[in-house]
C-alpha cells in the first residue's frame, strides 16, 4: 500500500522498509504493520487534537514534569505554542512509560524508538501469528477468566510500584497474545503521586476489569483488590511480587468524607477546564 506522509519520512530514513496494512484507527492514533528490521512491527501515528481533547486530558495531565518553565507557562495558558508543546508531551509520555515499564516487567509491546512523531513497536500476535485480539473481543472460559484477572492485578500492581496508573484501561486496552494479556495504549498515563485523582482512576482501571472477566467468573465481582492495593501503596508497602488477597475492609466512618473530596476536586477539574476555554479562546482570537 502506499506509505501514509507520516510514514514516508520513516522510509526515507531506513527505519522501517515498507507499510504493509492498516491495522486500526481511533479518536487519537492509527496503527499500521509495517516491516522494519527484517521484522513485522507497528508503526503508532498520532493524529492533531482539537482544543476538547485537551480540556478532557487536563486531569490525567496532574503531576507530569514538563521540561522547561516556558513550555510549561505555554501549556498553562493554552496558546497555540502551549498546545503544540501539549500535544508533544502526550506522546512522549507514552513513548517514556512504554520504555518504564518493559524494563519492569509489565506485560506492554516492546518500543523500537519514537521518530518524527511515530511510535514503533512490537506487533503483538496471537498463537497463529495473527494480530493479537483485544479482550473486549475475546470470550474466556470461566478458568481463562480466573487467570486473566490474576495477571492483569498483578500488571496494575508493577505500574503503581513504577508510580503510574493506566488511566485508562478497559478489555478494549489489553491484547491477548499467545501467552495472556497485554497492556496498550499508554498517553493518558497517570502519576500515581502527583495527581490528586490517582486513586479515582486506579480503582476505575481495576473495576472496569473485573466487571467484564466477572460476567465468566462471578466470584471476582466481590473482590477488592483496586482498594486493597491502592492502601497498601499509601502506606508504602507495596512490592512487585506482594501477595495480594482480594479483600478490603471498608471503613464506612470515612465514606462520606470521601465522597465529599471527590465532589470537590470534580468541582475543581471542571473549573479548571472552563478557565482554560477561555483562555485558548482569548489566544486564537489575539
């Protein structure tokens, strides 16, 4: 097929030879296999976001690093400069947490380098060989079910010890290879220190995956181990390889006070979306 323009300049210089086929597309990337290094891999290439996307990226955007005091003014002020640096920094960050976590042990593709804005990485592959299925397109047996889950906590588990939360994930987030599940699907990654909605969200990714294995092993809807491990990283004892049980002990006492720091920091968010609204509107008409 012919090279898409973003693909071309990686063709031009050596990094891959030749694009095969479309793989999928979505809201922000499309996914082609090429070959590259006498390999089949993929080739991410992300697609410009509109200001909505980014007022909808602000809270996962909590807690990153940004590289310099001029880009970060920019970013905070949403001007066109702001959101092309914003647009840079939410590549990279998938780019960097890819890197981060093969190195710790994460079920993720392998990364071969990040050129002119296009992510090249491993193509995931089922028994066959053939582009591995995502799980919300898989139907488990009731044991399959068991052990995904299994796998997929302790996945969850290495990312908060690397100190990130998907953000994110959902069945149509994890690839089943020939060896179980793999995590995709990274920019939206979250600092599980630094963004005040970190336990919202690690819980959100760990419900949204038990909620679909549990409809073959109905057991695993009473399970709790979102909160579980989340308490254990607060008290700063959570391990890679720590066991964990599935169960949690609500304090009803707190509940209320919880609900009222997550209606606050809701109030918070959307305040801050609004702000920046108007402040990129100001921009584009300056």
């Amino acid at each position: 097929m012919k090279a898409p323009a973003a693909l071309q300049a990686l063709i031009d210089d050596g990094v891959i030879d030749e694009v095969m086929r479309p793989l999928k597309s979505g809201k922000e990337a499309a996914v082609y296999v090429v070959r590259g290094g006498g390999e089949v891999r993929c080739a991410k290439v992300y697609k410009d976001m509109a200001q909505r996307s980014f007022q909808q990226r602000v809270q996962y955007q909590e807690g990153r690093k940004v590289r310099g005091s001029r880009e970060a003014r920019a970013m905070g002020k949403a001007t066109r400069y702001g959101r092309r640096q914003q647009e840079e920094a939410w590549k990279n960050t998938e780019v960097d947490a890819l890197y981060k976590l093969r190195d710790a042990g994460v079920r993720v593709p392998e990364p071969h380098g990040f050129f002119h804005g296009v992510l090249v990485m491993e193509m995931v592959t089922d028994a066959e060989g053939f582009a591995a299925p995502r799980l919300g397109e898989y139907e488990p047996t009731q044991e399959q079910a068991r052990a995904f889950h299994a796998v997929l906590v302790r996945q969850v588990v290495r990312m908060l010890c690397c100190g990130l939360i998907h953000g994110d994930l959902s069945p149509y987030n994890v690839l089943v290879d020939a060896e179980g599940p793999v995590l995709i699907d990274f920019p939206q990654v979250v600092s599980a220190a630094g963004n005040n909605a970190a336990r919202q969200m690690l819980l959100r990714d760990v419900n949204n995956l038990t909620a679909y294995l549990g409809r073959w092993a109905p057991e695993l809807l009473d399970t709790w181990y979102g909160e579980e491990m989340w308490a254990l990283f607060e008290a700063g004892a959570l391990q890679a390889d720590t066991p964990l049980t599935g169960t949690f002990e609500h304090d009803e006492r707190l509940a209320d006070i919880g609900s009222v720091r997550e209606a606050i920091e809701e109030a918070r968010q959307e305040a801050l979306i609004r702000q920046q609204g108007r402040e990129a509107a100001e921009a584009d008409h300056t």
